[in-house]
C-alpha cells in the first residue's frame, strides 16, 4: 500500500505512545480523530490499533466477550498492512495480540482477573 510507506502522522504516534503507556480510554479518543479523518485504506490500520486497544480497556474491565469481539475482530484488517505500515511493526502488534486473545479465551469470563498484564502488547515503531 503506497500510503503504508508514509511517516506515521502525530496523531497516530500520540495514540501509540497512549497505547503503549496502558491509557486505553484515551487511545480511543485520539485514535479515532485519526481514523474518522482518513479517507484511504490506511484508516483501517488506524481502527485496529484502536480496537485492540479497547480490547484491553475491556479486560480491564473484566468484560470477557468485549475483550474476544474486539481482538478477534481486528486481525483479518489488520494483516493486509503486515509486516510494517507507517513504521508500525504490524507483524509483532498481530502476533501478540493472538497471544493475549489465547490467554483470554484460557482463563475464560471467571478467571479472566487472572490476566498477566505482561501478555498486553505494545505497539512498536520500526525506524528505518
């Protein structure tokens, strides 16, 4: 995707950097203001992101389905922009977000507050 060979736009480091820290609410909201704007397929890259992100606001929030829906959702959009789409390591972002979706469906909805919170994946830039 030629958009994909793009510097990420600050809105999109804003809402990583929010991913990253665990700040899942304001990912959304940052997140989103991106997605809403774009207009070209890359805006899909943009909601996954913001999906998986709110996975784990769910899981947080001990919501078992809310935490499935959105990590099983996302990966089908997600892996047209593998491996790397506006340095985001596409690849990584995907496979540790099957990880945690493994985990979650292990513990299933009444042990999901056993969730090691290492599993939560960050989103990592690629700097070439």
């Amino acid at each position: 995707m030629p958009s994909c060979d793009e510097a990420p736009p600050p809105l999109l480091l804003k809402g990583i950097e929010q991913f990253n820290r665990g700040e899942y609410f304001e990912q959304h909201e940052t997140l989103e203001l991106l997605w809403r704007a774009e207009r070209r397929d890359v805006r899909r890259l943009y909601q996954v992101i913001l999906q998986i992100g709110v996975a784990f606001l769910h899981l947080r929030r001990l919501n078992h389905h809310g935490a499935v829906y959105m990590l099983t959702r996302g990966a089908a959009y997600l892996a047209p922009f593998a491996p790397r789409c506006q340095g985001v390591d596409v690849a990584a972002l995907l496979d540790a977000a099957a990880a945690a979706l493994r985990e979650v469906n292990r513990l299933g909805p009444a042990r999901l507050a056993e969730f090691d919170w290492r599993l939560a994946p960050c989103v990592m830039l690629v700097v070439e």
